[in-house]
C-alpha cells in the first residue's frame, strides 16, 4: 500500500490553507504533522480522506483492492469522536464493524485493546471525553482499513490511553499499515516520519 | 455493501425509538392539526367531511417536516457524517438507507394513524381506507423529497427553519396528487390517473432524490 499527494492545494472561505503540500507514504510508515493553530493540519487530513474539494493536486492509493474507492481504504478520525450516547459502547463499535465492512465478532477483543471492556453496555452517553475518545479508537481495531487518518488523536486520552493508542498504531503499522497523525502532544510512536505545516495566517 | 446499509438502517431505527429519538413526535403534531381544526372550521358536519381528506393530507404533509433537520443535522453534530462517506457503499444508496429508517419511524406511522384520525373530521368508511393508502403511497415522496433540504442546509445554522421553506414547494405536486387520488378512489375510480401520479412522484423521487441529496452533502463538505 502507498499513499500517495502532490502539490496538494486547499480553499476555504476564499483562503488558501494549503499550498503545494506533498505525502508519500509507504507499507508501515508513519508521520506526524505539527504546526501552530490553523496551519492546516485538520485540512490536511481532511482533504486526504477525501472529504474537502481540492483546488490542486491529486491524491493516490496504489497497491490496494482495485474495486475499492481510496475513501474505502481509510481510517478518518475527526475532532469529533462520531459516538451516539444513545446507543451502548457495544453498539456503537458494533455498527461500525457493520458498516465499515469489518469483523462484527471482534468487537469485544477491539473494546479490550482500548480498554473499555467493562464499560460496554453502558450508554456511550455517560462515558467521560477521554472514554469517548477510545470508543472511537476501537474503532479503528474494528474493521481493517489500511490508511489510518487521525486528527488529534490524543485528545482528552491520559497515559494509559496514550500508551493503547501507541501500540494500536504499532500493530497496524506492523500489519502493513499507514498512518498519518496531525498533533500538538508528543505521541511518543517510534521512527515517524515528521512534516511541519507553516505559520498560520 | 449490503451489510453496511442494513446496519445503517437498523442503527437509525434504534437510535430513533430510543429515549430522546423523538419517534412519537411527528405523529402527534398530526394528531394536533387535525385536532385543532374542527375548532376553526366549527361544528359543520358536511362541511368536514368534504374538507376531510385534504386536512388529513396537509397535516401528514407538515408532520413530516417534524424531525427533518435530524436526518442529518444529527450524524454532523457528532462527527458520524464524515465516516458515512467512507462506506464500501455508493453515497446515494447510504442516504436511501438513511431515508428508509427515517420513513419507517415517521412516514408509515402517520398513514397507519389517518383512518383513526379520520374518524374525527367525520370521514366515511371508505374515505378512511382511501386515505391510508394515499398515505402509504404518498408519504415516501414526502421524506425523500424532504431528504434533499435536510441534505441542503445540513451544513447551515438554523437550516432547521430554513428547510420547512425549502421543501414545501416541492411537495406541493405530491399533495395535489395525493388529495385527488384520495378524492377518486372514494368516487370508485380505482387506477385512477390521480393515483398513478403521485406512484410515479414516489417512484420518480426514489430515484432522483438519493442522487440529489448525495450532491448536496458533499458539496456541503468543505
């Protein structure tokens, strides 16, 4: 699998946030992307997932299933964590397995490895932020993508949390994997590749 | 493919009856409406039953307005809208899905209700029957053509009142068709023209209106 942008160009609101920004990313490796408040990190990871008109440039994914899309090859994890508290933790893993066309019977191993399994068939509703943050990291455990697209995923996640997430990532990229990961923590993840996005306007 | 589509479609339908889904809430603003007329119309008992079907038909009509702007304004505010785009499923059958589970809560519910309801505007037996099926052919139209607003200002603040302005004009075909498919059936025209209209504004919409709607959400991506 390769992951492949050139010359990526981006507007919002009239305004260029990107400009000529390239990515190329091999079986396995990963890369973080740091830069100060509205550099472009969110839209970068947006408009690889597909989610943003392009002004310019073109994104490529050479090496997977030919009948998918590059969007179904991805992992897209927002700022939003795309829980419904209505449903209980189990449910909500276990639609995305559905519908993600993933395992439905890992769900249990996958809210194991973010460590949530005794909290499954509470309401997503009353989790706390950080639990939240790692009902959306199961979902990544739960249906097998290549690409892994996370925008601040450390977000509201303390040390246990950090450590799951970091050998989540291991095992995927051991798998084969990608990742691209925009943040301002230190992610603390072995031999990543590094882009700094410039000064915000 | 069919997998993710029947997972969405189940997934809405729990969310829907679920405590706060607000599945009850477009059957009772029916119920209202048609409450409250006879009380402006007064205690005219012809009078009401002539008027009878098309106030069945307006008030199915606003009642599916009720909840519209949750189809999708629900899944933004979450974060789940980014994710359903990256389905293993064409984007227009994802919002079919969506407005299949959405039409099981409110749509069906209020055709089912119409005979009942009928009986309050002094509706004779045969209208009762004609109205439900009107309904239940009609109603589809009415959320999908409702899908494409609620796609249209998903993106907005306040589209919640934008979309109400937006979607009545379009159903205006749908009522007229409706209200004299209902008319014609109860006057014993059973494959009346009437009725083949508002089929093929159901059918018509059940096509066109998944495409549309898919437009309009990803051109609210950005």
């Amino acid at each position: 699998m390769q992951l492949t942008a050139d010359d990526l160009t981006v507007e919002r609101g009239g305004r260029r946030v990107l400009e000529g920004v390239g990515v190329k990313l091999g079986p396995g490796e990963a890369m973080v992307v740091t830069g100060p408040n509205g550099a472009g990190k969110s839209t970068l990871l947006r408009a690889l997932a597909g989610l943003l008109p392009l002004a310019q440039g073109r994104i490529s994914v050479e090496g997977g299933d030919g009948e998918r899309t590059a969007a179904e090859h991805m992992h897209f994890l927002g700022h939003l964590d795309g829980v419904k508290g209505a449903l209980t933790a189990r449910e909500n893993i276990a639609f995305w397995a559905d519908f993600l066309g993933g395992d439905s019977t890992a769900t249990e191993t996958a809210l194991e490895a973010v460590g949530l399994g005794h909290a499954a068939d509470l309401p997503a509703g009353t989790l706390s932020a950080g639990q939240k943050r790692r009902l959306s990291l199961a979902r990544l455990a739960v249906a097998r993508r290549d690409i892994w697209l996370l925008d601040e995923p450390a977000t509201a996640l303390d040390t246990d949390g950090l450590d799951r997430l970091a050998s989540l990532v291991e095992i995927h990229r051991a798998a084969g994997g990608l990742v691209v990961a925009a943040t301002h923590a230190d992610l603390g993840w072995a031999m990543t590749k590094r882009m700094v996005l410039g000064r915000a306007v | 493919m069919t997998r993710a589509l029947l997972a969405l479609i189940r997934r809405d339908f729990r969310l829907a009856v679920r405590a706060g889904g607000g599945v009850g809430l477009p059957l009772v603003f029916f119920l209202s409406v048609v409450a409250v007329t006879p009380f402006a119309i007064g205690p005219d008992m012809k009078l009401l039953a002539r008027v009878g079907t098309a106030i069945l038909w307006i008030g199915a009509l606003l009642s599916t307005l009720i909840g519209l702007d949750r189809l999708f304004g629900a899944d933004a505010e979450d974060g789940s809208l980014d994710l359903l785009f990256a389905a293993p499923a064409p984007l227009p059958l994802v919002v079919l899905a969506k407005a299949a589970a959405h039409w099981t809560v409110t749509g069906l519910p209020l055709a089912a209700a119409a005979p009942l309801l009928g009986l309050m505007l002094n509706l004779p037996p045969e209208a009762l029957g004609a109205v439900a099926l009107t309904l239940l052919l009609g109603t589809p139209a009415l959320t999908l053509l409702g899908m494409i607003g609620a796609a249209l200002t998903v993106g907005l603040r306040r589209g919640g009142l934008l979309l109400p302005v937006l979607v009545l004009p379009m159903a205006v075909p749908v009522l007229i068709f409706g209200v004299s498919a209902t008319n014609a059936l109860v006057a014993g025209e059973g494959g009346s023209a009437p009725l083949m209209l508002l089929l093929a504004a159901s059918l018509g919409s059940l096509v066109l209106a998944p495409v549309a709607a898919a437009a309009a959400l990803k051109g609210a991506q950005s």
